[in-house]
C-alpha cells in the first residue's frame, strides 16, 4: 500500500514537472515568436524614419518633417497594440522565462508596448505636434537689426561683445522663439500628461524616467544630494564670475549684472573669467582631422561615421549637435554646425563619444538590446571625451602645444573645467526641477517659475518687469522632454570612470594630466566593460562591472567640488 503511495505521489510530481517545463517552453517559445515578428514589423520603420529624422535636420523642409512624423506613426500604432502588450503581459507575469538575454528583451519590449494602454489618438496627436514644433525651432532664425544671426551668431555677441546692449539686442531677439512655441508646447505638456495618466501615472515625468528604468524618487533624491553638495562651491565661484564681469564690463556694482552678461544664452556654459584663452589654440584647426586623429589613436576609429555625418552650418539646418545610430547595425552619424574654437572641438569629441558607443557596441546582441545600458551611460562617455577639449594635456598631445604653452596654462585650463562643470551642473538642476514642475503642474505660472529656479540654481537675476516664456526658448523641453537630467548623471559617470581609467588602465596616480591619447587600452576597456554589452544589462549592474561600483558622485565631488 505504501509502494502504490509512493508511486502515485512520483507520478503526480513527474506530472507537475512535465507541466511545468511545458509551460516554460511555450512561454519561451511565445516571446522568442513575438520578438521575431516585432524585429520584422520595426527595424525596417526604424532606419526609415532615422533616415527621415537625419535629412529634416538638415533641410528643415516641411516635406521631410512630414516623413518623419508618418514613419513615427507608422511604429506607434504597431507598439501601441493592446493584444501585443497583453501577450506581453502574459509572459513576463508567468516569471517563467529564465534566459537573462530574453528576459532581458521582455523588460524591454514591455516598457516600450506599455504605451497601448494609452488613446491612440493622443498618442498619434503628441507626434504630430512635436513635429510641428521641432520644425518651427529649426527655422527660427534671430534677427537683430534686419540682419537674420544664427545661433552660432548669436553665442559670439554674448561671449566676445563688451557693449551690454549689444549683447542685451542679440539675448532679447533669439528669445523671440519662446512666443512662437509656447502656447503649443503647453498644449503638447498637457496633452503627454494625459497619455501618462492612461497609463497610470501621476504625470508624463514620473512615467518618463520610471519607463527609462530609472525610479524617480532615487533621481530626486541623487539631485538633491547634488544641490546640497555643489550650492557652497558654486556660490563662491559666482561671486568670482560677477566680480570679473563687473571689472570687465566697467561696471559699478554686481547689481547691474543682467543675464545676457553671462556670455551666453542660457548660462548653461562659463564665461570666459580666467586668463587662458582656448579658441586660439583651435582656431587655424582643422577639427574634424583632430577629432579623427584622437579617436583613432585609442583605437577607436571614426573615419566612416565621419564621411556619412554633416558638419558645417547650412540654410534651415538644426542647429545644435547630435549623434543618429541609423540602424543599430554600424551606420553612425553625426551631426553639428562646427566653428574652429573650443566649444565645438568638445563638442565633436562629444559626439563621436556618442558614435564611438553606437558603433562599437557588439553586433551579435539581439537587435532589440542592441542600445546603450541607458541613455546616461552614453552621455558619460561623451562627456567623459568632450571634456578634453579644455584640458592641457589634450591641447599638448593633439593640438600641438609646447610642454611650456601646457605648463603655463594648465592652472586656469583646469580651473575653467571645473568653474564649467559647476555652472552646468546648477543648470541642469534648473532644467530638471522645471520640467519636474511643469508636469506636476503646467497650468501653473510657467514665467515665473522659470526665473524663480534661474534665481535659486544659477542665481541670475529676472530682468525687471520681464514676463515672457523664456523656459520655452529651450529645445530640449519640446524635442527631448524630461532627459536633462541624463546629462548630469553621465557627467557622475564620466568622472567614476575617467578615476577608474587613470588608476587601473593607464596605471598612473595622475590625475591631473591625462588625455588618453594612443593608448589603445583605453578604447580596448570601454568596448569590452562598456559598449559591447549594450543593453544586456541593467545600467548599474553594467557600471559595476566596469568600475567594481555602483553609480556613486564621490568622484564627480573629487574631481570638481573639493
């Protein structure tokens, strides 16, 4: 009787086991289905409307403005089914895929199809007014006195002028974009607000950044600890900054400081305070071949990315700086209006920092985790390159300065990166309390609010009786909403991993003067630990692997604060 027991209780169990495994591999064979049609459907609408997105950068005609939009919504209505999210659903909540690389593809392709949970109208509404408002951005043009300026135009008045009305003309008129944009981008805020609601979030920042993988309330709490860890640092450096304007303007009080004073649009780069100047070191260069030069010599080469990318200011083209992975599969491309001076050498290795990531990442990973770890993880390597334009060992190893020129400057040149890496960082607080706030409220005094951050970060000062929508007058709150606080995070990053280089890479306790140039060991480590995983993994899993810790700023305060 026992035996017949014993037996009956091994058959149940090799019955459940049999199941069980059953259930397992029609779960996997379920997603590894579901991927192949969904890789079928989007990578072909993917490098379609890359393509589309890269020609109305550069056009700024209202024909490839229109492809872009209709390919977008080509994807939308695709990752937007309600029955694919719900197959989805059905996986992951089984927890029976135990494949990391395919579990890994199911977090993804579940944040990405969560949007069916949305209206698909407004979904389809939301495309269709960014790319209205994108495009009325990459037309705009400043004019001052008759005279249409760039913006490229615009930033050499506000750095290079000394007559203060001058500089006040060119800041009031490139502001003229803020009325153009902003009743339709509080529209567009309100509508991406409701979308998140659907989708059961209290607002589309808190979805943003929960959809991005990241917990909004460990990114506010990160930003707090910078506020409190950069507000004594930076306050004195400003105290710096306006006694030098003060002098250099013949000014008689820092009372008369005005924002366009601060030498540039947004007060998001340092003016000029110290006694180096970096342009003329760059100006009879040729920045594309030092940027070339630079990259390959740590053995990561650019030259194809280089011949497919458009450098150079034209008629109607965006004019900012961006980095386009085409196709997920090598076809890289830059884009950037480049000037030979300082800001756009860091802004060329900058973004090849970008494509150097994009186009080293390695190719047998499945197409859908063929991305950055995260889009911090990517700025931390362009910000980690894009510094070098200002360091002096760089400016000695590729710009051909003498070991004395290097010596001579080397105090102010790090003084500089360091007063910039404050500047930004109050900046960037701006921008991602403003938008924290704008989602949380947008009917709210968007005016006011602006400035009254400007006051409390940057600590500039309203201009008397001025209510305009200067918040608008920023891209990146229409075209890129809530990312600004990536930037900051990548700068953390860069710093962990610029000390992790320096130490266990190029063996040396100098952290001073580094640049990186011909060790191919640096390029060797950042495909190995950083590009070729892409998005296997979660993106603190990946920074441990690379440093042997999590994402910490005590770097970033070493590097820059203390």
């Amino acid at each position: 009787m026992k035996t017949l027991k014993t037996l009956a209780l091994l058959a149940i169990g090799l019955v459940l086991i049999v199941s069980c495994t059953s259930k397992k591999e029609k779960m996997n064979s379920e997603l590894k289905s579901f991927i192949k049609k969904h890789d079928s459907l989007i990578i072909p609408l993917y490098k379609e409307v890359a393509l589309a997105g890269w020609n109305a950068a550069i056009s700024g005609k209202a024909e490839d403005y229109k492809k872009s939009e209709d390919v977008q919504l080509q994807i939308l209505k695709i990752t937007s089914n309600k029955e694919s999210l719900a197959k989805l659903k059905e996986i992951k909540i089984s927890g029976l895929i135990s494949d990391s690389i395919l579990s890994r593809e199911l977090d993804v392709l579940y944040r990405t199809y969560l949007m069916a949970e949305a209206d698909t109208a407004k979904l389809n509404a939301a495309v269709r007014m960014q790319t209205q408002i994108e495009m009325k951005y990459s037309n705009f043009r400043t004019e001052v006195k008759g005279k249409k300026l760039s913006d490229n135009d615009i930033e050499d008045i506000l750095k290079h002028s000394k007559n203060t009305e001058e500089q006040k003309a060119a800041w009031m008129a490139q502001k003229k974009i803020g009325p153009v944009v902003a009743e339709d981008l509080k529209k567009l805020v309100k509508l991406r607000n409701e979308i998140a609601k659907d989708l059961g979030f209290k607002n589309y920042h808190q979805m943003s950044l929960t959809l991005s993988d990241q917990d909004p309330k460990e990114v506010s709490s990160l930003f707090e600890e910078l506020d409190t860890l950069t507000k004594g640092a930076y306050a004195e450096v400003k105290g710096d900054i306006d006694n030098y304007l003060v002098k250099y303007y013949g000014m008689k009080s820092k009372d008369e400081l005005m924002p366009w004073n601060y030498q540039n649009r947004f007060f998001q780069e340092a003016p000029k305070i110290y006694d180096v100047d970096l342009d003329k070191y760059y100006k009879d260069k040729n920045l594309e071949v030092l940027t070339a030069t630079y990259y390959a010599g740590i053995g990561l080469p650019i030259d194809e990315m280089l011949k497919k990318s458009d450098l150079y200011e034209k008629p109607g083209k965006n004019q900012h700086a961006f980095c386009s992975d085409m196709d997920k599969e090598g076809d890289v491309r830059v884009l950037c209006n480049i000037k030979p001076n300082s800001y756009w050498m860091g802004t060329m290795l900058h973004e090849f920092g970008h494509a150097v990531y994009d186009r080293y990442k390695e190719m047998s990973v499945p197409w859908d985790l063929r991305d950055p770890a995260h889009t911090f993880t990517t700025e931390a390597i362009a910000e980690l390159f894009g510094r070098f334009a200002s360091n002096p060992q760089w400016l000695k190893d590729n710009a051909g300065i003498s070991e004395e020129e290097k010596m001579k400057i080397a105090d102010n040149a790090l003084k500089s990166l360091r007063l910039q890496q404050l500047v930004f960082s109050r900046w960037a607080q701006l921008m991602y309390n403003f938008e924290k706030e704008m989602y949380s409220n947008p009917d709210q005094d968007l005016n006011k609010l602006w400035w009254d951050l400007a006051g409390k970060y940057q600590m500039l000062k309203r201009p008397e009786g001025r209510n305009e929508p200067d918040w608008a007058t920023k891209i990146h709150i229409a075209t890129y909403p809530c990312y600004y606080h990536n930037y900051l995070m990548g700068e953390i990053l860069a710093s962990q991993l610029y000390y992790y280089i320096v130490t266990n890479v190029i063996k040396s306790g100098d952290f001073r003067f580094q640049s990186f140039s011909n060790n191919k060991g640096v390029g060797e480590y950042l495909k190995a630990k950083i590009f070729m995983p892409a998005n296997r993994y979660y993106w603190n899993d990946v920074i441990e692997k690379a440093t042997g810790e999590k994402l910490t700023a005590k770097y970033y305060a070493k590097q820059f604060v203390k």
